[in-house]
C-alpha cells in the first residue's frame, strides 16, 4: 500500500479507521467551515464527498472552525471511516476526493492517523496570514478575494513594535467574541509583518489557538498603528479590556488565511498533548 501515513498507524475502535486529511480552500463561496441548514459550508462539502467515497464516516474534527470567507491553505481535519473501505481506497482516495470535491476545496493529502491523533486537540498552534495592499490603486485585481485594499500607506516598523507588545499569554477578551464557558485566554506566539516582493503587506499571526474573531482584531487593531491614527502603544492597553473593545474594528474576512496547523514532531505525544488540551480548554 502506498498511501500516506503520519506516523504509526492505528485504527479508532469499532472496526474504523482514523484518516487525517490536509485540506485547502477559496472560502469566498463558503459560510465558513461548520456545517449550518441551508448554508454552503466548507465541512458539509467535505463530509459528502467522503460520504460518497467511503460510506459512512463519522466525527469529522477539523483544527480550526474558520468563519465566512476566510481561506486555508493549511487546514487539517480527521474523520473515523470504516475499515474495509479504507483498505480498498486508500492508495486512491486523494484522486477520488478530487473528483468528488467542488473546484474550490483541495484534499492535498490522505493518510491514516497515528492511535490518538486529534485533529484539533493535539495541535500545539494554529498559523494565518492576513495580506493587505495599501497601494493607491488598491488591490491587484487577481488577489482581490484574498488581500484587503487599505486606504492609507502602512508603516511596518510601528506595526511590528506593537505586534511585539500582545506577545505572550494574555486574556485577549478585548479582541475576542466571548462564548458562554469559553476562555479567552491565549499564547499569542508570533505577531509580525513583512512586505513581500509584489509590496503586499502580510501579517503572520501563530497562537495556541485562537478564539472567535481573534486574528481579524488583533490585524484591525495594528492597521490604525500602522496608518498612524493610533499610538504604537494602544493595541497592548486594551489587555486590561475584560469585554470585547469596541473601538477595535474587525478586519473583512477575506484577506485571512490559515497557513498550517503544527502538532508535535513525535507521534506518540498526540494523545498526551490532547489530554493537555482538553483539561485547558474545560
């Protein structure tokens, strides 16, 4: 068999088999990711297809649940599919989910998961990338459902410095959607930016996780520091914030984009760091 594999492999009890899959997507045309009545979303396109393809599978997890018309090129889900099946398709699946799928989602990769792989509770962070142009004229007109125009001209360094002060643990509830039970306290690991050869202005935003909303606060936060209109500072004052910060505008969606999902290099760890995960989270 010539199937991916992620490490050693495993099957979920029941006479199943756990299948991680890499996915990417244009979600332009997507009411995000969780599968909603009536509404056109990311997993439900996923879900049949391999409905189609395998028969019956069962807890499609994905490692984040993104919003309305924000990209991956990164995404990562598993789904328990039944054995049988799996052996039959493996070496073919990734071919066949091609031809299953709609132009705008990609299965880049198939392969059964490591005992204990969770796709979303044994990922140690989450990366995105928010691509900006603040040229003139706006836009290029072939990126224009992945990069946001921006009026005014951005200064980079002032972005960067303020970026550095949101580093670390925090409570981001001033950048967040609260969710009943949910925390929002989080690791911001990573938060800086960088122009690209085209003079597209991208932001690299990595977390442990990242709550509602979180990553198109925090760039609509930085954007006003980086136009001038706010002090390099202000972004880092609101972390006393224990309510959403109205003053803070959330980015459109579709200059977001989650870029990968990491999880640990050791496959054994992947039930160890989702227990971890699991007891944070609750």
């Amino acid at each position: 068999m010539h199937t991916d594999t992620y490490g050693p492999a495993g099957d979920s009890p029941g006479g199943s088999v756990r299948v991680r899959l890499d996915v990417a997507y244009d979600g332009t045309g997507f009411s995000g990711w969780a599968i909603q009545p009536d509404q056109r979303t990311v997993a439900g396109a996923v879900l049949e297809a391999l409905t189609r393809l395998f028969g019956s599978p069962t807890g499609l997890t994905v490692a984040g649940r993104t919003d309305a018309g924000v990209h991956a090129t990164g995404q990562v889900c598993h789904v328990d599919v039944p054995a049988e099946a799996w052996q039959r398709l493996a070496d073919t699946a990734t071919r066949r989910l091609a031809g299953l799928l709609p132009g705008d989602i990609r299965v880049t990769r198939v392969g059964q998961a490591p005992p204990g792989f969770d796709a979303r509770f044994s990922a140690l962070s989450r990366r995105y990338a928010y691509r900006v142009a603040d040229t003139a004229w706006g836009a290029p007109p072939l990126r224009r459902h992945d990069t946001l125009a921006w009026p005014w001209a951005l200064d980079i360094e002032r972005m960067n410095q303020a970026g550095q002060g949101l580093l670390g643990e925090h409570d981001f509830a001033a950048y967040c959607r609260r969710k009943e039970h949910g925390t929002t306290i989080r690791d911001l690991q990573r938060f800086d930016w960088h122009r690209d050869a085209a003079g597209i202005v991208i932001a690299s935003v990595v977390a442990d996780a990242f709550c509602q909303s979180m990553v198109r606060s925090l760039v609509g936060a930085l954007l006003p520091v980086g136009d001038g209109r706010r002090p390099v500072e202000w972004p880092a004052s609101l972390l006393s914030r224990r309510q959403r910060a109205s003053e803070v505008t959330v980015v459109p969606p579709h200059g977001l984009t989650l870029t990968g999902v990491h999880y640990p290099t050791d496959p054994t760890r992947y039930a160890v760091r989702a227990g971890q995960t699991r007891n944070v989270r609750g």
